[in-house]
C-alpha cells in the first residue's frame, strides 16, 4: 500500500482466490479501509463455487487496465499468480472457453477413483509443456487443461500463445531467504487464525459452499475443512496449511525466477524497502516520460 500512497495508482487484483466472495481472511484480501483508500479492481467477482478462468482475467485485467490508463493514472498489478501476470504482461491470447461441466464432472469422479496421476499423465499425452507447468495435485487445473483439449481440439500452451506483449512495465519482486519465508509464513497463518479464519470457514460451510472443491481447494480452506469434517486434529490443520504454503511459495519461484532480467528484486527484510520500491518506481516513470 506504500506505493499506493506516494505513486497516483489504482490497482488490479492478480491472486486468483481474492476474486470470489466472503474468502477473505484466508486469501489475505484488502481490508475495506484500504479498498478505500485507493481504488481496486477484480476483487469478489464470483461466489465460491463459480469458475474464474485465465482468459476471464486476461480480458478483465486489459479493461480495467485501459480504464485506469484513460483517467491518468497507473495501473498496479498486485498478486502472487504468476500465470496470471505473465499472461498478461507477454500479451497471451487466451480465449475465454465456456466450462463443459459434464466433462468436468466424469474427470472429477476419475481423479477421485484413479487419482490425480492419472489425469496428469493424460494432460501429458497429449500436451507436455502444459503439463509440466501444472502440479498433479491441482486437479482443477489440470481438469480445465484437459478440458480446453477436449473443447477445441487444441493444445492448450498453443493456444496460449503469445501476442502483443505489454513494453511498458516495471515489474517489482519481493524475495527472502528461505529460512525467514517460511518463518513469516508460519506468522502470517497464526495471525490469520487469532484473525478468525475458522470463523470464516465455518460461514463458508453453513452458506453450502463444499470445502475442498473448486475455488476452496485451497491452502487453510482445504485443511480447516478437514478439522470440521473430524479428518484432522486443528493443530494438524493449522501445520499442514503452514506446509502446503510453504511449498506454495516454492512453486511460485517457477513463475518468478531469481534470474529473470525482467524482475527487479528487493530484499523484504531490507528496513530500505520502501524507499528502494519507489526510487525504481520514480526512475520509471521518469524514463516513460522521456520517452513519450
């Protein structure tokens, strides 16, 4: 936010979970203070059990980004879903293809009679990049992948091909050493508990909303279902949703890599943090200026 403070922002959600409804403690969203302290975009789109696809987002992020654009100001992209950032950054063509959810179904019944490898060996017959870009254990991704195959008869990383892609970006990534992460990840989900995540998901259970499908198939939501549902021990819910992000954050180095000549890395622990983000932001705009 201390961007949002000095810099004329308005910024653009980028985490694929903070765009549903009533998931806020365990996505970590805005709180209503800072929504309005500067204007958000692509924040509770949809109900937990909707779908939100990448081509959703790619033509909602251009609009809003066009919107932003047009008043004057600059548009921060904020979040952790790197598919989503680069797809929009390196100009992706996605088309927004509707959900078969017949299809969707009788791979869902497979998953949970076969398992998740089976359906990944499947995505990897028959498109092995994508694959190899998705986890075993996402099977909704993996599900989606499968199903844009069988919808257009198309690889799904052909049709993600690249088009125009946006020059005029400055991309800014926060990094720590391990140790520390996963100590300020353990932090983070001790605070979101004190913060009443259980509270949050046991409101998600009483609306209807299945825990451990579609959008909350996710990291404290999966887990803190599984309390409920007497699988897990709270204590056992609350450490494996520490482990599970641990990892998380591990995969997320996939999509931001240290090396990557686009990406400039400042330390989060750096007490200079602050000012380091905006002297790069301020070196930016001063150098769009010239070139305009």
């Amino acid at each position: 936010m201390f961007l949002a403070e000095r810099f004329p922002v308005e910024i653009i959600n980028a985490d694929s979970r903070q765009v549903y409804r009533y998931m806020d403690i365990g996505t970590a969203k805005p709180t209503a203070e800072e929504q309005q302290q500067v204007p958000h975009h692509l924040l509770e789109l949809l109900n937990p059990d909707q779908d939100f696809s990448l081509g959703v987002f790619v033509t909602r992020a251009k609009s809003a980004e066009e919107g932003i654009r047009s008043r004057g100001r600059l548009p921060l992209l904020v979040g952790g879903t790197g598919q989503y950032i680069w797809a929009l950054l390196e100009g992706w063509n996605v088309p927004e293809i509707p959900p078969d959810e017949g299809f969707r179904r009788a791979k869902a019944r497979e998953a949970a009679e076969i398992g998740s490898w089976a359906l990944h060996h499947e995505l990897e017959a028959v498109d092995p990049l994508r694959a190899s870009q998705i986890d075993f254990r996402n099977v909704r991704r993996v599900i989606r992948a499968l199903e844009i195959f069988h919808v257009t008869g198309q690889k799904p990383s052909d049709i993600s091909d690249r088009t125009t892609p946006v020059r005029d970006s400055l991309v800014i990534g926060l990094t720590l050493e391990r140790r520390e992460l996963y100590a300020r990840i353990d932090r983070r989900v001790d605070h979101m508990m004190a913060a009443g995540f259980l509270d949050e998901v046991r409101r998600l259970a009483a609306m209807g909303y299945r825990l451990g499908t579609g959008p909350l198939d996710s990291l404290g939501y999966r887990e803190l279902g599984q309390y409920l549902s007497a699988v897990l021990s709270l204590e056992e819910a609350v450490q494996r949703t520490k482990f599970q992000t641990h990892r998380l954050a591990r995969r997320q180095y996939t999509w931001f890599k240290l090396a990557d000549p686009r990406i400039h890395w400042l330390n989060a622990a750096d007490p200079a943090l602050e000012t380091s983000a905006a002297r790069l932001v301020e070196d930016y705009l001063r150098q769009r200026h010239v070139v305009q």
